[in-house]
C-alpha cells in the first residue's frame, strides 16, 4: 500500500509499503480521509531535532474497519469510524480524572499521548492501525471527511470547553486564526453559547469565511486591533480570546486586549511567549493556559455536533499521489478548512 513517510529530516516521500496486520485489541481500518495539520508542517520544519523518522505521518484520519485483531469484541468489519488523537491509557490517574489528553502513562510530563502519525504510524496511508477503544464509532457521518473531528473539532472544543463559565450572553469571544481550527472552533461557540464572536485573521478570505460562519465583528491583525477589541467591548476587554495561532503578534495581541478575570487560550504552536506581569498596569485575574488535543468526552461532544450537522468541517481533497501540492497549500494559507488527503 502507498503511505507518506516523514522518511529523513524534512523530507516528505511517498512509498510502498506492505500492508499492517492488526494486533490482539487492535483494528485495521481502510483510510476513507486523512486531514493535514499545521503541526504537520512543524513536525517537516524540525528537521534533525524530529526523532521519529520513518512513521507514516497524519493525525487526522476516519475509514471503515477492513480487519479486527485478536479479543476485539467491540468492533466489527464494515463499522466507520473515527480514530482519536489521543492514545491514552485509560486507566493513570490523569485518564481517570478525566484529563486523558494530559495521559501519564504513554505521554508524561515532556510529552504528549501516544498518537497516529506522532508516535505511531497515522493515516496518509490506504490503511492504518489502531487500538479498538481509540475507534469511536462515526454513525451517519461521512469518513471522507470527517478525521479533522479528531484534531480541528477536538482541539477547539477542549479550550472551549475550559472556558465555558465566561460564555455568558453579552461576553465577548476573541478567536484568531480561522483556518483549520479556527473556523471549527466558531461553529462550536455559535451552537453552544451566546456570547458575541470576534474574529481575527491576516487573510479576508478568512474573515469573509468568519462571518458566514456566524462571527459578528471581523478584523485584520494590524496596530489597532487590541484598541478595537477595546472599544468593542466598552474599554473593558475580551472574556476569552482563543489563539489558533500563537505566534508573538497574536499572543501580544491577547496580552493587550483581554479582559480582568479574562481567560487565554495558547493553541497554535507559534512560538510566541505571553507577557505574563505582576505589574500593577495589566489586567487582574487572567488565566492563560496552553491547550493541548482533548479528551474522550470532548471527542464524543464533537461528534455529537457534527451529527446534529452543527458543526462541519469544510475541505479540500487531494489524491494521495499529490501530497505534496497538499503540504504546499497548506504552508501558502489557501486553505479554505482542512486539507484532506484521500489514499
Ligand atoms: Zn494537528
Ligand atoms: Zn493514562
């Protein structure tokens, strides 16, 4: 079968490859759809410091189970499914309490769970393996499209989830970057609360996407966009600003606009550092957290809306023998949603 390698530094191949037989509690899974992520492109731009090379790459990825491994009880030929990011254990304290994204046992403290396309191989491939408990099951929802639910749908909706007691009617939501995540991410706040959406992007292809998708106030990254957020919102500040990007513009931008007793969300991973103070002059109370994936129950929300159609990730198909062409849309930001990458 045909599967793209992250073969040496930087490097992106597709190869032939013979095709995985599944393990005892492991299923096989026919590939229907594997999304591109930026942290894909970041694992590419690591080069040397990526320890993990010959894996097939993607994180994102749905299909029909084609073979069921040893004990599978769970599963059966035929279901459709989608594969979790997150491969927890499911039984360390973290998993227990419910923060599975923030596993023990196959991450820990440095690290990030056991994942498709990070740690093990993932789905740009005509097939990929998984553990059965990690294949939730899609009912009516179509597999072509739907892998991104594991990542753009997922990811969002835990920082979301995390701020969920400031989304009152009458707040203000700050999301930036309205790309993969992003424009999920909206859909998500415009089913779940009522608060006032404003969003930020450098592309107004982006923005006009933005407000299709329900945001009331659009605007473009600029020297005036934390004093329009101000004046949005009274002078006060944004209740929660949710950063899909991360890079040092955007996260200064969260800095100057959120509100006192404001929550910050750090999802994108652009390197940007937060201005944390103890000085007098910056607003009191605001909690800033780094976001990472989602949990179990997170994903079973995401797939609770997608079927009730009130979230859809909007996408581009590629043929897997152009991955390329895909990486290099992605990387030039002509994406509208997800890229999707069909084997
Ligand atoms: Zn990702
Ligand atoms: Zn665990």
């Amino acid at each position: 079968m045909r599967a793209v390698k992250l073969s040496s530094p930087s490097t992106l191949t597709l190869e032939d490859v013979d095709i995985p037989e599944p393990g005892p509690a492991e299923v096989r899974v026919k590939v229907a759809g594997a999304g591109l992520c930026h942290s894909d492109l970041h694992l590419v731009d690591l080069g040397d410091a990526w320890p993990a090379f010959g894996l097939t790459m993607g994180h994102e990825g749905a299909g029909i189970i084609d073979a069921v491994g040893v004990g599978v009880t769970s599963h059966s030929v035929g279901d459709a499914v989608l594969v979790n990011l997150v491969w927890s254990c499911g039984t360390c304290r973290a998993c227990v309490e419910g923060r599975d994204n923030a596993c023990e046992v196959t991450g820990g403290r440095d690290s990030f769970p056991s994942a498709p396309g990070l740690t093990a191989d993932g789905a740009m491939a005509e097939y990929m393996i998984a553990p059965a408990r990690h294949c939730l099951p899609l009912g009516g929802i179509d597999p072509v499209g739907a892998g991104p639910l594991t990542d753009a749908g997922l990811t969002p909706m835990r920082a979301i989830n995390s701020v969920l007691d400031r989304l009152t009617p009458g707040a203000t939501v700050v999301v930036i970057g309205i790309g993969g995540l992003g424009h999920v991410g909206l859909q998500i706040l415009k089913a779940i609360c009522g608060s006032r959406l404003i969003a930020v992007d450098q592309d107004p292809t982006k923005l006009a996407h933005a407000a299709e998708l329900g945001a009331d106030v659009t605007l473009e990254p600029g020297p005036e966009t934390a004093a329009r957020i101000l004046a949005e919102t009274g002078g006060y500040g944004a209740d929660v600003i949710i950063d899909f990007v991360g890079v040092q513009a955007t996260v200064d931008l969260a800095a100057a606009s959120i509100a006192p007793e404001g929550k910050v969300r750090l999802v994108g991973l652009g390197g940007g550092a937060y201005p944390a103070s103890a000085a007098i002059e910056a607003p009191w109370g605001v909690n800033i957290q780094r976001s990472y994936a989602g949990t179990r129950a997170d994903l079973l929300q995401v797939l609770a809306l997608a079927a009730q159609n009130k979230i859809k990730v909007e996408y581009t198909t590629y043929p897997i023998d152009d991955f390329q062409q895909a990486f290099d849309d992605l990387r030039a930001g002509k994406l509208r949603g997800r890229a999707i990458l069909v084997p």
